[in-house]
C-alpha cells in the first residue's frame, strides 16, 4: 500500500470550482480503500475541495450522463440518490461529518429549548411564593428540563464530536455503517420531536421528574400523557443511542488507519469509544424499565403497582443502573475533548496518555458499580449502602488521577488562553468542585442530610454543566476552524466565555448553600422564613448571566461567520495541533483523507511537523502548510446517499403515537418502518446509473471493517463495471 | 492579549468564589429552620461531627490543593503574546513514578474516607433499647419509644402504640399500610415526643414514595409503599422542629411538610392523656358548633375520621390515596394542611383566616388531583356555602386542646 503522507496526489487545487469543469479524469491514486466499508459503499467520481466556501457548500453531482453506457441495473427499481443540493443533500446524506454538524446544531436548538425551560424553574424560584407556575407546570417543566438537557443536548452535542471526529481522528474516510450513521441521527431527531410534542397533543409534558420513580409515574398518580411520551420518547431516543455505539465502536475498532493501534489513538476517541461501550450496556436496562412502565401505563400491567405487590425499587435499581453510567456518558466526552485542547494549547503531549486511557476504562467499569448511591435513603438495607458506599468513593481516584495529569499536561507548558483552553481549563476546575461535592456524599452517613437537597443540584451541574457542557465549549470553539473553516472570533468568545463562567457559578454556587440550608429538590415554591430567598434571587440573576452568555456565543457565530470572507483562513492547522483531524484541509473534503495516513506513533501529526534532536528540544521539520494534504484527491470511493434513513425513521413516531392513542396509527408506522427497511435492504450498493473509478477494494490496510455483505457489493460492482468500463465520468464534488 | 485585560475579571471570579464561600459559612451558622448544619440532638450530632464536618474538611482541603496548584500553573506558565512565539516547551509524556503515587495519594485519601463511613455508619443503623414509662388510660406502660410513619399525598400520618406494641418485624408480617392495626393515637402534621429519648421511627407510605426529614434530628428515610424501613431522631431539647418532605411525590409535594414536637416527659404525658380521648359527640342544638359537626358528618367523614364520631375503622383506606387526616384532635395541633398553615396565630387565637381560606379553596392553597366521585387525592374543594364554612371552623376548633403557647409561637415561620 502507498501511504506515503507525503506524495499528495496533486490536482486542481487552487480554490476554484474545479467541480465544475469535467477534470475529474479518472483513476485517482488516492482511493484508498478503508473507508468506504458499508455495505453499501460506493460512490464515484471525482472528489474536490471547494476550499473557499466555508460553510454550505453542497455536494453537487454534476452528474455524469455524458459519455456513458447504459448499465445494467442489479436490483431493477430501486436506484440510490445522489446528494443533490440544499436540503435534499443533508436529508439523505451519510457523510459522517454532516450528519456530526446535523447532531450539533439539533443538540444546540435543544439547547435553547431547555435553557428556556431553566429559566422559567429559576423565574419560579427567584422568589418565595412564586408564582410564575403553577405546581402543576412547574412539575411539568422541570422533568423536561431534565429530560432535555441530557437526552436532547449533552447526549446529541457529544454524539455530533463522535461522529465528526472519531473518523478524522483514527484516518477513516467514514463510519463503518454510513447509512446507519443517519438512521441514528433521524431516529434521535424523530424521538426529540415526538418527545416535546407532549406538550401540545399529550396535554403537557412528563410531570415525574427525568428519574420518574414508580409509583409516581403511574397513571393513578400522573393522569395526562406525558409520562407516556416520556416512556415511548425515550425508547425511541434509545434505539438511536443504541444504534450508534454498535457502529462507532465497529468504526474505532476496525476503521483505524494503518499503524493506529489502540494506544495510538487520541484521547477523545478514547474517551467515546468508552461512552459507546456504556451506551451499549446502558440502554438495555432503561429500555426494560420504560417498556414496563409503558405496559403499566397504556395496557393495564401491573409490574409497579404497589397495591398489586410490587416492589417501587425495582424502577429505582433499573434507572439508576442505567443512570448512573449515563453521568459518565456525559462527561467523559468532554474529558476527551478538554485531553485534547489542554496538550494543543499547552503545546505539549499529554501527561501520562497511558493514565489517562487507563482511568477512563476504570471510570467505565467502576460505573457500574455505584448506582445504588442515589438510594441511600430508600432502605436497601445498611450492608448495601455501605457496599455502595465504598463503590462510589473509590470511582474518585481515577478521576482524581485524571485531574492532576491535566494539571501536569499544562505544568512546564506555554500556555495560550485561547477561548477553548479557558473553557478547558475552567472545566478542570468546576468539575473538581463538583468532584469533590460528590465525595461529600459519597459518604452513606453524609448523604442522608444532603440527598435530594439543592446541594445534589448544586453537585451535578458542576458536574454535568461545569465538567460537561464547558468542556463541550472549549471543543466547539476548538474545532469550529476544522468544521467551518473560519474562526470564531477570540473576543466575543472572551465575553462568553467570562460571563458564562459566572454565570455558572452564581446559579449553581448558592445551590450548595441553599441545599445545605434544608431547600428541597424539585419544590416548586418555599415560603419565606427559611433563609432561602437571597440565594434563590442570586441563583435566578446567575441563569440569566448563562442565557446572555449563551446569545452572546451565537452572535459570535453570526458574527464570526459574517466577518470570515474578510479574513485570512485559518488553514488545515491554526492551533498548531497533534491528531490527524488536523493534517486536512478546513473544512475536511468529503472524504476526508487524499490518502490514508499511515501512523508511527502517538500524536502522529505533531510527529509529521516536529521532531526532537539530541538535546530533547523540538525542530521544526516541515510546516503545517506543507504536511498537510491538499483535499483535492479525486475518484475516492465514497457511499452513495440515502432517503430510507429518514423514511424509518419517519414511522418511530407514529408508532410512538399509536401505542398511546390508537393503535391503528402504530400499525401504519411499522408499516413505514418495515418498508423503509426492506427498501433499504433492497437498495443497491451503487447508483447503477453512473459507474466509478477504481475502488481498488481489495487494499484494505487491514481485513476488516468490510462485511461479508462486502462481497455482496463486489459482486454487484463488478457487475456493474462494463468492460470497456471508460472511466471518464462524473464528479462527485463534496463541501 | 493583555495581561491586565484577562487578570481582572479571573480576580473578580476569584473574589466572587471566595465571598461567596465566607458567606455560605455565614448564611449555615444562622437558624434557619430547616439547616443541616445545626444539629439538636445525639444522633444528628453525631452524625455531623463524625461525618459531615470531616468529610467536607476533607474534600475542601483537596479542593484547595488543586485550586492553587491550577492558580499557579495558569501564572507561572501563562503565555501572553504568542502570535509570534512558534517555540515549544520540551515534550514531557509523562512521569510514571509520579503518576503511581497521586494515584496512590487519592486512594489513601479515599480509604481515609471510607474509614470515615464505617465508623459513622452505626450512627445511623444501631438502635438504643430505651423504653419510657407512659400512662395510657389510667395503666402505666413500659414503651419502647416508637412512631409509625407513613406518607400520604400530601401529608404524613405518626401512629402511637402503646398497649399493643408494633415492631419492624411486626409490621412486616402486615405488609402494606393500608391494613395498620388500630393504633392508640393517630395524628398527623405534627409528631410529639419525649425529649432525650430515642425515639424509633417505623417509615412506610399508602401511595407514592416520600422521604421523611428532620435535618436538625437526623438524616432522611423515603417513605416507600410496602416497605417499613426503620429510622430515628432524637431531640435533646423542647422545640418545634421542622421538615419537608425530600422525595418527589407529585403535584403538591413542596407543600407537604411536616414538625416534630419535643417535650418535657410532663408534657408529653400530658399529651397522651389528652389524645387518646374521643371527641365529644355534640347533641342536636341550634349552635354553630352542633351546625359544623352536621356539615362534617355529612361532607368531611367520607375520608377524615373524628373518633367518638363516625367509625372508627379507616374508611376506604383501602383505595389510593383517599386517606385523610384523621382530625379527632385537630385542634391540638398548631399545624395543618400537611404542616404547611398555621392552626392559631402568634398572639394564640384561632388562625380563622387560614382556615376558611382552605376549607373555600383548598387548590390555590394546595394543588390536588380530583375526580369528582372517584378519586380525590389532596384536599378537594367541597363547595361549601359560606355558612357552612364558618360552622366548620367552630367545630373543628372543639376538637382537642390548644397547644401550649410555647407550641403555637414556635411553630410561627417568619
């Protein structure tokens, strides 16, 4: 195989619109086979950055038709789509990258929505009495909020860094099941949807709070509809968390480029093949209970019905067995990304690579072992608690470990406070004070005056909002040069950040006080006399300072886009950084790499620009500029887009609808889901209407990634090749 | 990038953080009712001195280890004017030596915790044999100090037995708190005990799960239906303490509170002496008062029980949530409304205006599910006439004693 880094393939480059023109002729050296692994991979045509258009520029099958023969079709009637423009692109798209940005600016919209809802909670409480909400609403909005943020913003935003990043860090051109990738996305999206239609057809939202327990979640107890959007929504939003583990960790496992052992890769990636591994397990469980609880609620079973025998900590032990790996779903994303943004902009490699890999799969495990700490008070006996007890103590010392390496990855380092390392290194710092709150109730003792107090919420925000959506920040404003091809503007970004920050602090710090101060969880009023007023007034100005900060980010973005043609661009490296994502243009042509990257070692990009001589200092061997590949690879084989992604995913909800008001509505939506996949079954692996160039599939840098399916697609590609088979054809041009 | 520009707001974040400490250790000495930093008998006491204090010594010593590490690595590494400087610090990958021993250092930190909660543990598990000496119905008792608990939407119910005493292992057999057996005093909002007395607290719940929460006597137990978990308190001095219920149990659950009473050994007898008599049976008369026990009779007795007036069995018990308090000695109680409105004034007279107020209104007092005819959980409005209203109140303001003052002034949240 000829992976040399350095023999680009050298075509039109220069920014023009070489799409456009008929130059793709044939037969690209760099189609180099790996990524293209779905079974369905196809694709042809030339691939061409179009390097100055930053942001959507669609990909644009100027299709072929000239000069070509008529081919035979395999499979008769169905035929593959071909990106098109606009919206017809991002809808059938299996680019992995799209699909990251689709994720993100979803997660980002949710975002808002449950911002929107924080602040209402923070209306309510800012003063004793409130009465912005009823009790009823407020019960309402505060589950949602929960619900929201962590199933339609920190999940989503993580799962967009998987998706866009775990290819371009390991030196794949895709996932491994490209098409899966969007079936993923759309059935989150349609579950998000169906989720926060509650509020307008199932007579508001959850009122159960995200954790639901039993018997509260009855219908006995929670007569409208919501708690059943909440059971079937989740289920739905599960089958796309569940979907996309499987093809993530195929994709970290089998799709990595030649030479990128395990222990080369970049932390981030780590960090989500870990996650996929908790969502894989984790699923399954919440899956069972809201399956119970669906049967409880809409045909009449009686799995928690206390009057029927049960027993209400059955639905304790599956949500939290399920809940508590979720917590470290959510944060070691972001413990991945701050790996990587604190080495880049302490211009060092991070300290101690093995620890960090090491305590992550530690916290991995360890996290199954501590969910019984959310029921200390619920009289699981005190053998078990103190069992739990121990459990959850001792999950500290990997994190602890992994604090301290990021503190010894900036010590001796040069430090740049770009906006990304102050939100990083703010990261490390609330996270540790949530860390450490989360010690304070570790102890089983403890916990009995701190559980379901305002301290917990205080505690988990500074984990979740402190640990987990700044550290997504500081990757946001990391990787938004790679994603778009400009910068956000290191200004405003200061304002966010800093105004965020104390945001942040003014809202959740006076949590603690007020937890340990006797404030309850989830009341949705207190009356005055308890010493609770002044805090709750802090907290609500702090939740505004966070909504300002967080317009403030979009007006960067507006901003920052609109000043960007006016700007130099910031080139494949503004950071001068160490992963693969980085030796590629900005933003990444569609296939990501002209040529596979062969790796030699950790860091391999930093290692391609630098090298250390005798005396350990670094030289400089090549610049960024000159490493980097040019994007301009043409004839990469590349999957074919898709509608029945979307189409399946089109029948969750109705199926979601039926169960809970008709069931003739269920039936027409397994009808579309089962249709939807037999068509895409019955999809062919290419376009049989235009041909390719030379996929050489059989230089795998390793044997894998390629199901038996892939004969399949050998088969029906050699069939599809004509033996005058003339090469010159089409483009397929790429954002 | 100026220095100045950036050091200013991380100094005022700085000073932010640090007040906002000061403040905290400020804002725990005052006496809010419900602080946890203000223990008032053995067992919270030692609860907090063997392991809330150490342990938040301990994380904010670790805190402030790495607070100022962090501090000091941002100084002393910070690079202000980087456009130009293309240098590299040398490429430390790690020190494995010095990784081993910070972990070891949180893993010994760690077992310093660990030791911590094995050593509180039996604080909050052990129970003390003690018995008090009562007199109930002229007979004097041996009683192992014990309180049924259970949890209603949206009110909690205490159950005294002293002549047929109920264990743990007792209530188990029974299985669920809808089928208690009678007890000798049922009462509810506010649960009175005998001071220095470890008082064993038997937790259930008739429908959802709630947690039961005197921060200044002990931790929380939840309330879980069919499950009797124990718990307890204990109050070193007399007072009204103060509680709310901590796990989520629907619509009104901020607005289910509840007190703990502790008296003198004379009160407390006092106490029992007073409520374990039945209320009077009016006979017919053209009084308010004759009015109000009609309009009970006929309206209120199909969930609330007056013992000496209707059935003393607990009707419909049986369906979810359709317990009510049982008020045979409402007005010995300076609470009502699931603790959250005051029974008297400050000044001791009649809290009338509270009282109309939810007998009118109950749901802008406190949201409550209803079904009309078919399920009612919370106070349901009754729509009764005005006139009704006010023969209400003077009856329900016959049954059982005023508190003593001390009671009806300690109970006043202002």
């Amino acid at each position: 195989m000829t992976n040399k880094h350095t023999d680009q393939p050298t075509g039109e480059v220069e920014n023009t619109a070489t799409n456009a023109a008929g130059v793709g002729i044939g037969t690209s050296t760099a189609a180099d086979s790996t990524a293209a692994a779905d079974v369905n991979a196809t694709a042809t045509g030339s691939s061409t950055t179009d390097n100055d258009s930053a942001t959507d520029t669609v990909s644009d099958n100027s299709a072929n038709t000239t000069g070509k023969d008529v081919v035979e079709r395999p499979l008769g009637v169905f035929t593959r789509p071909e990106g098109g423009r606009g919206w017809r692109d991002w809808l059938s798209t299996v680019d992995h990258k799209k699909i990251g940005i689709l994720y993100g600016v979803s997660a980002m919209f949710f975002f808002l929505v449950g911002g929107v809802e924080a602040l209402l909670i923070r209306l309510q409480l800012a003063a004793p009495n409130g009465s912005v909400l009823s009790a009823d609403v407020y019960n309402q909005v505060y589950t949602m909020h929960g619900v929201t943020m962590v199933f339609l913003f920190i999940m989503p935003l993580a799962a967009a860094f998987a998706n866009y990043f775990i290819p371009l860090q390991i030196g794949a051109r895709d996932v491994a099941f490209p098409r899966l990738n969007a079936l993923s996305f759309w059935i989150w999206l349609s579950g998000a949807i169906f989720l926060n239609t509650s509020w307008i057809v199932g007579g508001g939202g959850a009122d159960c709070g995200w954790f639901c327990y039993s018997p509260n979640s009855g219908v006995a107890f929670s007569p409208s509809h919501g708690v059943d959007f909440y059971a079937v929504g989740l289920q739905i939003l599960g089958i796309a968390s569940l979907v996309s583990a499987v093809n993530l960790i195929v994709t970290c496992l089998n799709m990595r480029a030649p030479g990128m052992t395990l222990m080369r890769m970049p932390i981030l990636t780590w960090m989500l093949l870990i996650t996929q591994f908790l969502l894989l397990f984790a699923l399954p469980v919440i899956t069972v209970a809201l399956f119970l609880l669906m049967f409880d609620r809409l045909f009449g079973a009686q799995f928690f019905n206390p009057d029927a025998g049960a027993d209400p900590l059955l639905w304790q032990h599956l949500f939290w067995i399920f809940g508590h790996p979720e917590v470290y779903i959510i944060i070691l994303p972001s413990f991945g990304i701050i790996s990587e943004v604190i080495p880049a902009f302490s211009r060092k490699p991070i300290f101690g690579y093995q620890f960090m890999v090491a305590s992550g799969i530690a916290i991995g495990f360890m996290g199954w072992g501590v969910w019984a700490h959310h029921m200390f008070v619920s009289g699981i006996g005190p053998l078990s608690v103190a069992a739990f007890s121990l459990s959850t103590m001792f999950i500290a010392v990997p994190t602890g470990v992994k604090v301290l390496n990021w503190l010894a990855t900036m010590w001796d380092g040069k430090l740049r406070f770009t906006v990304a390392m102050k939100f990083a290194v703010a990261t490390v710092a609330m996270f540790t004070i949530g860390g450490l709150s989360g010690v304070t109730h570790s102890v089983a003792p403890a916990n009995t005056q701190q559980t379901d107090t305002y301290y917990i919420v205080a505690h988990f925000h500074y984990v979740i909002f402190g640990g987990g959506v700044l550290g997504m920040f500081a990757g946001i404003y990391y990787w938004w040069p790679k994603i778009w091809g400009y910068l956000l503007n290191e200004r405003l970004g200061n304002w966010h950040f800093w105004i965020m920050l104390v945001g942040f602090n003014l809202t959740f710090g006076p949590m603690h006080i007020l937890g340990l101060q006797g404030m309850s969880r989830r009341i949705d009023t207190y009356a005055t006399g308890y010493g609770f007023e002044a805090w709750n007034m802090v907290s609500t100005v702090g939740s505004f300072l966070i909504a300002f900060a967080v317009l403030l980010f979009l007006l960067n973005v507006w901003k920052s886009k609109r000043g960007s043609p006016y700007l130099q661009p910031p080139g494949p490296d503004p950071w001068d950084a160490r992963t693969l994502e980085w030796m590629i243009p900005s933003p990444p042509p569609v296939h990501n790499f002209d040529t596979i990257p062969s790796v030699h070692t950790r860091d391999e990009w930093w290692h391609r620009k630098y090298a250390e001589n005798e005396q350990g200092e670094v030289v400089s061997v090549v610049t960024a500029e000159e490493a980097a590949q040019t994007g301009d690879a043409k004839g990469v084989h590349l999957p074919s887009p898709s509608f029945w992604p979307l189409a399946v995913a089109v029948g969750f909800p109705l199926i979601g609808y039926g169960i809970i008001f008709n069931l003739w509505l269920a039936l027409v939506g397994g009808l579309i889901v089962l249709t939807s996949l037999y068509s895409w079954a019955m999809e062919p692996a290419d376009n049989p209407d235009t041909q390719h160039d030379d996929h050489d599939h059989l230089q795998h840098d390793d044997d894998n990634a390629h199901t038996e399916d892939h004969d399949n697609q050998d088969s029906q590609d050699s069939a599809s090749e004509s033996p005058d088979d003339n090469k010159d054809n089409k483009q397929l041009t790429v954002a | 990038m100026n220095r100045t520009m950036h050091s200013r707001p991380r100094i005022k974040v700085l000073s932010i953080l640090v007040g906002l400490i000061l403040t905290a250790a400020s804002a725990c000495a005052s006496d809010a009712e419900l602080d946890t930093f203000a223990p008032q008998g053995a067992i919270a006491e030692e609860l907090h001195s063997r392991a809330v204090v150490p342990v938040f010594v301990i994380a904010g010593l670790v805190l402030i280890f790495i607070g100022i590490v962090l501090f000091w690595l941002i100084k002393k590494y910070r690079v202000n004017e980087y456009e130009d400087d293309t240098g590299w610090p040398a490429q430390t990958h790690g020190h494995t030596p010095l990784e081993w021993s910070w972990t070891a250092g949180f893993f010994f930190t760690m077992l310093v915790v660990a030791a911590l909660m094995i050593w509180a543990t039996p604080t909050i598990n052990s129970t003390k044999a003690n018995a008090a000496d009562v007199v109930v119905d002229g007979v004097s008792i041996l009683w192992e100090p014990t309180v049924v608990v259970i949890g209603n939407q949206w009110w909690w119910e205490f159950r005294y037995y002293f002549n047929d005493q109920v264990t743990l292992e007792s209530l188990r057999e029974i299985g669920d708190a809808k089928n208690l057996p009678p007890a000798d005093i049922v009462t509810s909002g506010q649960m009175m005990i005998p001071i220095s007395e470890e008082i064993e607290l038997i937790i259930t719940s008739r429908d959802v799960i709630h947690s039961f929460w005197i921060p200044a006597l002990n931790g929380k137990r939840d309330a879980v239906p069919n499950r009797f978990s124990p718990w307890k308190i204990e109050a070193s001095e007399r007072g009204v303490y103060f509680g709310q219920c901590t796990e989520f149990c629907g619509l009104s659950h901020s607005r289910m509170q509840m007190q703990v009473v502790a008296l003198s050994d004379e009160e407390f007898q006092d106490w029992i002496n007073s409520t374990t008599q039945d209320a009077p049976k009016l006979v017919a008369s053209d009084t308010t008062v004759f009015r109000g026990q009609e309009v009970f009779a006929g309206t209120c007795t199909s969930c609330h029980l007056v013992e000496g007036l209707n059935d003393s069995t607990y009707e419909r018990a049986d369906q979810a949530s359709e317990a009510a308090p049982n008020l045979t000695h409402f007005a010995n109680r300076s609470t009502f409304a699931g603790g959250i409105l005051n029974t008297y004034n400050a000044d001791g007279s009649f809290n009338r205006r509270d009282m109309e107020r939810w007998l009118r209104t109950p749901e802008e007092v406190k949201a409550n599910y209803t079904v009309p005819g078919e399920q009612y959980r919370g106070m349901p409005n009754l729509n009764l006439s005005e006139q009704q209203i006010d023969d209400l109140v003077e009856y329900l303001r016959i049954l059982g004693e005023q508190p003593a003052d001390w009671i009806i002034e300690a109970t006043q949240v202002e």
